[in-house]
C-alpha cells in the first residue's frame, strides 16, 4: 500500500517537475534567446511608434529678411517586420537606389570603400573598420567587401557595384541601429517625381515608406552659403554625444556654419504620433504629441550689402585672368557685428548634396571659406600698425620727417623702396602720414630697424592680429605675427635684422585672414578697441517674437593711442583715397573713406591684392577688407569695398 502510494506521489512529482523545466524553457526561448525578435513582432502587431520632426527655425539677416525657412519635403524611410530577412531587404533597397540614381537624388551611404576594384578611401577611423572583428588582423578592402556581404547576406547574384550598394546602406543601416521600432532614413529629402515612382511601383518596394517633413529651403540660395552652413542626417558619433538631448538616429541636424552654432536654440522638439493596431486590423492613433518648432534667430549680416558684396568679388575675380579667388568682410566698427562675409568662389545650399563630389575635386575650392580660414601677408596694410608702435614707442612724432634714399642699406643688404625700383625715384622728405599715403617702404626700414622685432610685435599682440576673433562659426584660421621664435621653429634659422625691416612693411612671416585684416582696420577706425566680430544679432520665441537670446558686444583688448597718435594715422589713410592709390576711387564720391592698399607676393605667382578701409573718416561707421588672390595689386581690389560702400551709404 505504502509502495503504490509512493509511486503515485513519485509519478505526480516526476510530471510536475517535466512540466515545469518545459515551461521554464518555453520562457527563455521566449524572453532571452528569441526575447528582440517577438519584441519586434509584438510591436508590429500591436503599436508603430512614429516620430514627427519639428521644423527648424528660421534664420533671417538683420532686419528679419529670410536667408533660411522650412518646406514640406519627402523622405524615404524603410522599416522592418517580422517577415523581413536580407534577401528581401537587399532586393528592397537595391530597388529604391536605383529609382534614387535615375532621379539623381543623394542617398546615406558612408561606406569608406571604392567602387570596385575596391580600395579604402581615406576616412576617419578608417584604421579600426579595416580589422577583421573575429580575428583583429587587418584586411584588405576586397576582403572587407567579402565579410560584409556574408554579413548581410549579400550573394552572388548581385554585380560587384551592386555590392558595393548594397554592404554600404546596409552597413549605415547597422549603425543607425535599424530595427521595427528604428526605421532608417535612405534619402532625407527627394523631390516629387521620386516620390510619384516610388509609389506607383509600390509592389517593388515592400517597408518603403514616403514621410513628410520639413525640409530646409532657401529663397536666396546662394547668399552667404559659407556663413549659414548646411544641415544633414546625424552620424553615429553625433547621436553618441547628443543622445541625452532627445535626438534620435534619424535626426537632421546643423552640420556647419550658422546652422550647427545655432543647434541648441532653432532645433525644435519632436512630436510622437503611436498607431496602436487591433485584433482585428483596424487601427487608431493612441498618442499624438505636437512638435514644436525651434526659434528664429537674426543675423548680422545685412543682405543686400551680401548680396554687393558677392556679385562685385566674383565680378573682379572673374574679371583678372591670374585671380583664383578671394574674400571680402564688411564690419561694424563700433560693435564687432558682421555685415557682409563673403568668400569666392561659393556654392548652392540647395544643391550641395547633388554637387558635393564636383565640389569637392575642385581645385579652386569652393567649399573653403576663404574669409575666415585663408591667410595672406597683409602687404602695406600693416604700415598702420608700424605708425602706430613708432608713434606711441616714441620713436617719431607725427611731425618727423625720414628722406626716402631709394636703397636702405643694412648689414650688407640693400632694401630698395617700391618707387626706386619701378621708376629710380624716391619719395622725397616725408612724415608719417605722408608715408603711409606714398606707401614708402623706406620710411618703414628705418622706423622699423630703429624699434626693432620686439616693439613691434608687442603692438601686433595688442591688435590682436594674430589671435582668433570670436567668430561663431567654425574654420577660423589663427593668423601669425613674424617673430624670431617662429622663424627658429618653423625654418630653423636665426631672425636677422633684414627679416625686422621685411616686417615692418608686412612681408616676412606675417599671415592674416581677411577677417583678422577687417577687426584690424575696425580697431584703428574707432581708436583702439578691439570687439568681438560675431555673426548673431538675436534669437526670438518662434510663437510669440520675444528675444530669447542677444549676445552683448564683448570688448577683446584695447589699444591705448593718443589722440595725436590716431590723427596722423587716419591721415595718412585719408590721404591714399584724396590723393594716393586710391584717388581714382574716392577722389568725388561723396564720403570721406581712409583706406590702405597693399600687395604680397606669393612665389611666382601674380601678387595677392590686398586692400582695407572705413568710413566716414570721422565718426567711422562701417569697415572693409579684401583679398584677391593673384590679383597683381592692391588696386585691383578697390572696386569691391567701393560698390560695398556704394550700398551702405546710399550712394548713387
């Protein structure tokens, strides 16, 4: 009896625990070994969590003209469900690209491998994707190809550009962490006729799906394009940081210029809209939260005065057969603000993506912003600045007279003055602003062997000229002052005396931007402050116009002249406009403009054309300075800033 019993009991148990270690396992194919791929079921089934982006805020010049709005667009997003697998995802996207490449429309494709034959192209990181994850032994591109497509299952069937296609969306799908609840973006903004094919065929494109959303439009494309920037989908090290700010993989978001400055204040918050499907089919939205659009934000820059200053640069360089491009910076010289900055040649915002690979084998380089990352030796124009270290250092008066010989002779070299060597002339007897009206370099060898490197450098340190400006965009160059330790570091020779006379004229190793040479002649124009140029006039709520942000004018140094000081050299700079190279120009035009030009020789090539000014010459207002590359002189560059200054002051 006992025994029966026990076999009962034994058998009830034995199911029991059967039972239990069936279900267990149940659980943990369910919820660990197969746990993402029913999550992913589940949510396809039951909800389809969607993303609404908010539109970007508008970006305006000073007086609220629009350089920047927003347009409905069309983007091409492919999802994923449970009966997706590669065969179908390969076939799927190479279907969509080649729709895309008729219609010549840009795709996300950062695969850093060639076409075949493949070969690596120089990218960054490019070091940790050419090792094989299983073995971390470096791979050649042809074998990185390879792993891919086993990765991804792309087979035999394809051609090898096909595959290339292919592991490259493929592989920009991984990163961007593509699941069904992450839809990937293939092409964030198409225009209609893609859209009508993609949805005539729609058979050929199974998970494709046409989104709306805003999309960056620009009514005067082509206007300021380096200073705005542009905008695009985020890369993975961008989410990696912005993650905790609420962007997702799929994100448009300011790439350079104004547009990644301005990121933080015109971004936006997106809306959620949750479909929640039922049993039956039918579906219904459970949530839907608005977007919000970011605020508009104001910039200095005067448009028309942009639009002078673009169209008389590209004119002029256009029009000197040696010229390969050039930059001008208009500036207000009693607050830092940037009126106009302009750098040529330019390119189309609108069209960037379409043009990038004809941009960028450009030889001329249209994508660099000249204006603010090109360096050019500021010729004469850095006469002013030896004025004034002679002045304030006590080395001359504003009545001391130098008689230009022609030829200054130091330690065993001869230094000719530009009239002795074009014409075996000389300037005569003259004071300092007759100098720099005469542009005589004989005058500047002597002032600047009798002040020596020293003196100098410390007024050039006080003008800040090599120093960055605070310009909010990204690509400032930081210039450079000759100094003896430069000249020991770079070249590895001693700083001889003849390298301080060079100097003092502006030649040696002095290199400036045209933005530096723009807050240099701002400075001079106002006595000797030194603001911060900047490009942000305010940021206002996009809903209710209240000013959200307004950066105050932030002083960067001073540079203490005396009046006496001031006046000689404004002078001078006023005489080169009544009476000097710049007569031609200004003798009759109805402003009173004090200006400098000036020239730099780049090996063998036509000199650069250097020349700055501003205005009126008392009570100044407004300051400009342009480089022309090749241009053969200083002159060559005078019609921009007139034609700048033409605009500004209303002058017929």
């Amino acid at each position: 009896m006992n025994e029966k019993l026990y076999n009962k009991h034994f058998i009830v148990i034995t199911v029991f625990f059967v039972l239990f270690f069936l279900i267990l396992t149940r659980l943990v194919n369910l919820q660990v070994i197969n746990g993402k791929t029913y999550y992913e079921k589940a949510q396809n089934r039951l909800l389809n969590s969607q993303s609404v982006p908010a539109p970007r805020g508008e970006i305006t010049d000073r007086y609220g003209r629009a350089f920047v709005t927003n347009e409905t667009g069309f983007s091409v997003e492919i999802t994923k469900n449970a009966s997706t697998d590669d065969n179908m995802l390969n076939q799927t996207v190479l279907n969509v690209i080649n729709v895309l490449n008729d219609h010549n429309e840009k795709y996300t494709d950062n695969l850093p491998i060639t076409y075949a034959p493949y070969e690596y192209k120089e990218s960054e990181g490019i070091e940790k994707f050419s090792v094989d994850e299983k073995t971390g032994q470096s791979v050649t591109a042809e074998e990185k190809m390879r792993i891919l497509c086993n990765k991804y299952g792309i087979n035999e069937n394809y051609s090898e550009n096909e595959k290339r296609v292919l592991a490259g969306v493929r592989c920009e799908m991984e990163t961007r962490n593509f699941s069904s609840v992450t839809p990937f973006t293939l092409a964030p903004n198409v225009s209609l006729g893609t859209v009508t094919v993609l949805k005539e065929q729609k058979l050929s494109f199974p998970n494709v799906s046409i989104v709306t959303r805003p999309v960056r439009k620009y009514p005067n494309d082509g206007l300021a394009s380096h200073i705005l920037g542009r905008v695009g989908i985020i890369y993975k090290e961008e989410f990696e940081a912005m993650k905790d700010e609420n962007y997702s993989m799929n994100a448009i978001i300011g790439k350079d210029g104004m547009e990644k400055y301005l990121e933080r204040y015109i971004r936006g918050k997106d809306g959620k809209k949750v479909v929640e499907q039922a049993v039956n089919n039918s579906s219904f939205e459970s949530e839907n939260i608005s977007p919000v659009p970011g605020n508009n934000a104001a910039l200095t820059i005067d448009m028309d005065l942009q639009r002078v200053a673009q169209q008389s640069l590209a004119e002029v360089v256009s029009s000197i057969d040696s010229a390969s491009g050039g930059s001008v910076v208009a500036i207000d010289v009693n607050s830092g603000e940037l009126l106009a900055v302009a750098s040529y040649p330019t390119y189309s915002l609108e069209s960037f993506d379409r043009d990038y690979d004809a941009l960028s084998k450009n030889p001329r380089k249209p994508m660099f912003n000249r204006a603010i990352g090109g360096v050019y030796e500021p010729g004469s124009t850095f006469k002013m600045l030896t004025s004034v270290a002679a002045l304030e250092g006590g080395y001359i008066t504003p009545q001391t007279k130098i008689t230009d010989n022609g030829v200054f002779e130091l330690a065993n070299q001869q230094f000719n003055c530009w009239i002795w060597t074009s014409q075996h002339a000389t300037h005569g007897s003259i004071n300092v602003s007759e100098a720099l009206r005469d542009s005589c370099n004989y005058f500047y060898y002597t002032v600047g062997n009798k002040m020596g490197i020293d003196e100098i450098l410390k007024w050039g340190k006080k003008f800040g000229i090599a120093e960055l400006t605070g310009i909010e965009v990204s690509g400032e160059a930081r210039g450079n002052l000759a100094s003896p330790e430069y000249k020991q570091d770079v070249f590895k020779t001693p700083w001889y005396p003849g390298d301080t006379v060079q100097c003092a004229i502006g030649q040696s190793f002095n290199l400036f931007t045209p933005l530096e040479l723009a807050s240099y002649t701002a400075t001079i124009a106002n006595g000797g402050t030194r603001y911060r140029a900047h490009l942000l006039k305010n940021v206002k709520n996009y809903k209710t116009g209240e000013t959200v942000f307004e950066p105050e004018k932030e002083v960067l140094g001073t540079v203490e002249m005396s009046k006496s000081t001031y006046d000689a050299v404004t002078k001078g700079m006023r005489l080169v406009a009544s009476e000097g190279t710049a007569k031609t120009y200004f003798e009759d035009f109805g402003v009173e403009v004090c200006c400098k030009t000036g020239s730099a020789q780049v090996g063998t090539k036509n000199a650069n054309g250097v020349f700055v000014c501003y205005a009126p010459y008392k009570n100044p207002e407004i300051a400009v300075a342009v480089v022309i590359e090749a241009a053969g002189s200083g002159s060559s560059t005078i019609p921009v800033a007139k034609n700048i200054l033409k605009e500004y002051f209303n002058i017929e």
